[in-house]
C-alpha cells in the first residue's frame, strides 16, 4: 500500500471489436484479412432469421450450420459440434446468438482450435471473457484460458431488436452482476466496471419501454460490452460461483438465475465491504445497491426468485452439499440461496451477512 493506494497487477486482453448498426456486413472483410472463408456458423435452435442473414452475408464461406447451442454447453453438444465441424472441414466458427452460442464457439476453440468470431445477441458479455464453461452430467465447470477468447467481436444493435423483454431483462442484470463483481479489483477494472453499470442502468428503462429502438439496444450493447470487459479482465466470486453451482446442477434460465441471486449476493457482502456497496449504488444512480436491484429486478424481469425457477429448500442443500466448502462457505450460500429462494426484499442494510468480506 503506498498513500493509500492498494498494490496491484494488471494484464490486458486482445480484443478487437467492431461496434455499430449494420455492422455485420463487415464480417466478410474481418474473416478475409484473418485469411479464413470456411466458417461453420453456430447458432441456437430457432434462431434461423439470425442463422440465415450470416448464411447470406457470408455467402461461400459459410460452409456449414450448427443450430443445436445450448445453456450451460453441454459436453454432448460440444462433440456435435466438433463432428458437424469436421464434416465440413470449418478453418473457423462464426457464432450468432447470446452467450450459449459464443460459449460453444469457445469449446470448438479449446477442442479442435477453430478461431471464433463472436455476433453477440443478448448482454450476456461472454464474448469479451476468456472463460469457458461446460457442464457434464450435473456439473458445470468453468475456466479461464486466453485462447477461448473470441479473434473479433461483432456488435449489430439491429440484431439485438427481436430480444423478447422476458429475455432482454435479466440479460441485463447478467451483465450488471460481471461489472458488479468488479467494482474494486482494481483501478482499471474498477473504471470499466462503474461506467458498465452507469451505462446499463441507464439503458435498461429505455429498452424495456421502447422494445422496437435500436438506438436503446445499442446502448446496451455498449454496457455488455463494458461488463463483459470488466469481467473478463478482473474476477468473479461468491456470486458466479453460486450461479454456476445451481445452474448447472438444475440446468436453470442462466440469465434469470443471476438476476434473482444478484439483489441478495450484494445484500450479503454490503455489511462486510460498505465501500462496494456504495460504489455500486452511486453508479446505478440509487442510495442503496441492494435494494436498487431488487426493484430492477421486480420491474423488468418475469420471475422474481429461486422457488419460481422450480427449486425448493432441499434442492438448496443438495447443492450446497455438493459445492464442499468449509461451515463458514457453506453458511454464506445457504442464506444468499435461501434469501433468493424466498425472493423477499433485498436491502445492504439488511444485516444478513456473517460479516466476513467475501469477494462478490
Ligand atoms: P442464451 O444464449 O441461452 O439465449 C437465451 C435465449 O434467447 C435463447 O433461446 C436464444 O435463442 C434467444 N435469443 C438470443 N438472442 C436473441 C435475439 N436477439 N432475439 C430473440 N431471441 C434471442 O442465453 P444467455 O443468457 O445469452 O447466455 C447464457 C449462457 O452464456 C450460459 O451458458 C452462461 O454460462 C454463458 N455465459 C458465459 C459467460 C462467460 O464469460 N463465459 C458470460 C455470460 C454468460
């Protein structure tokens, strides 16, 4: 510590990303000069539209389709995947759709080392993260590699307009929980992380009451972007780790999971790190995070707790048995998981904390 400032380390990421309306129709040059025209295109089911408009942006290069992503990356998938890959002897994989299709792009990187192109249609920010996840029989595992990273990142807001609301919500708390979990990791990321959550906050009424405006999406392209840096360049902690835990384990809504656990992780570190808790709260522009976010919550998102994704007291346990982390870990889960269960008002002031300071 030197005046008051904490000691840190600071490693960048090679990201290159095009931003704008229309911008997928760069994707033809950006391929070119990485001197690919083979790309399988990955999609999730139903997502045709997005899946044909690649089809005929790319026109030759795209030799080959694989519209089976799925949430939490199935280890099954994957291998479909990686066959569909080989079958049409794909030299890259350009990846259209939220964060279960980026995801996927991710792993055919890792397991047969196609370069990825990432056109994000949701917030959920994997797309600037070199974090992988793949779930196996009940277990999700997750992981930090650079070479996941996708090559280039193409963000169209005209993409982003066919969002459902019941999505575009908690997809956007997604986004905010990344930028939140790195609101103090240090002074570079910290900066990324409070502009991410000023802008999201920001565009998150907008796009909810004015569902068709491209500029609103826009807007909040621009946060993923910002909290999908921030997560990919800092850290995660008690929060993800629960989203992961019990989302892979009960194959629950990714998006939702976050959006019901979020106003009660940071209930639960607010007594232990204050400080946090009213840098979060100044950047969404409220007096109190916690509570900020659970209106958030409440207002822009269909389900509002743990019980209403299916889950009950028992499948918490279940779950907290299988995390095996020490009595004062475990207690720290129990109640953020049995407060979200409930789905009761979240506030910082809500002294339900162990006090110990837990990284969000
Ligand atoms: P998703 O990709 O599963 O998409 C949710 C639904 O929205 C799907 O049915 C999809 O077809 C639909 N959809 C997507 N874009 C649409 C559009 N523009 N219009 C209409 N429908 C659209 O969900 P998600 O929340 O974006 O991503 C969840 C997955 O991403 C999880 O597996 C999660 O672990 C992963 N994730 C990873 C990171 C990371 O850094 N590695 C970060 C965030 C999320």
């Amino acid at each position: 510590m030197i005046g008051g400032m904490k000691d840190f380390e600071f490693q960048g990421l090679p990201w290159n990303v095009t931003f704008g309306r229309g911008a997928i129709h760069r994707l033809p040059g950006i391929l070119e000069q990485n001197g690919l025209r083979r790309a399988l295109i990955l999609s999730t089911p139903g997502r045709t539209r997005h899946a044909g408009l690649l089809q005929s942006v790319l026109g030759e290069s795209a030799v080959g389709l694989f519209a089976g992503a799925a949430v939490h990356v199935p280890t099954g998938v994957v291998q479909d995947a990686c066959r569909a890959a080989r079958a049409c002897a794909a030299d890259c994989t350009v990846s259209i759709g939220g964060g279960s299709t980026t995801g996927l792009g991710k792993l055919l990187r890792r397991e047969v080392g196609l370069p990825q192109f990432a056109v994000p249609t949701t917030y959920a920010g994997s797309e600037m993260t070199p974090i992988w996840g793949e779930t196996t029989g009940k277990a999700k595992r997750t992981g930090r590699d650079p070479q996941v990273l996708p090559v280039a990142v193409i963000y169209d807001p005209e993409l982003v307009v066919s969002l459902p609301p019941a999505i575009a919500g908690p997809s956007a708390l997604n986004a905010m929980a990344q930028a939140i979990a790195n609101i103090s990791t240090n002074p570079l990321v910290g900066l990324v992380a409070r502009e991410a959550i000023r802008v999201l906050a920001e565009g998150l009424p907008r796009v909810m009451h004015d569902h068709g405006n491209v500029d609103a999406h826009a807007v909040m392209l621009h946060g993923a972007c910002l909290a999908g840096a921030a997560l990919g360049l800092g850290r995660s902690g008690l929060h993800h780790r629960l989203c992961h835990l019990v989302g892979g384990m009960y194959n629950l809504p990714h998006a939702e999971t976050h959006a019901v656990i979020l106003p009660h992780s940071v209930a639960h570190t607010a007594h232990a790190a204050p400080e946090d808790a009213a840098l979060i709260a100044a950047a969404l522009g409220a007096g109190d995070a916690a509570s900020q976010l659970y209106r958030l919550l409440i207002e822009f998102c269909p389900r509002h707790s743990l019980r209403a994704l299916g889950l009950s007291e028992p499948d918490v346990e279940t779950a907290i048995a299988a995390a095996d982390v020490d009595p004062s870990d475990a207690a720290d889960m129990r109640r953020v998981l049995l407060n979200a269960l409930a789905g009761s008002p979240a506030s910082s002031d809500g002294r339900t904390t162990s006090g110990k300071k837990t990284n969000l």
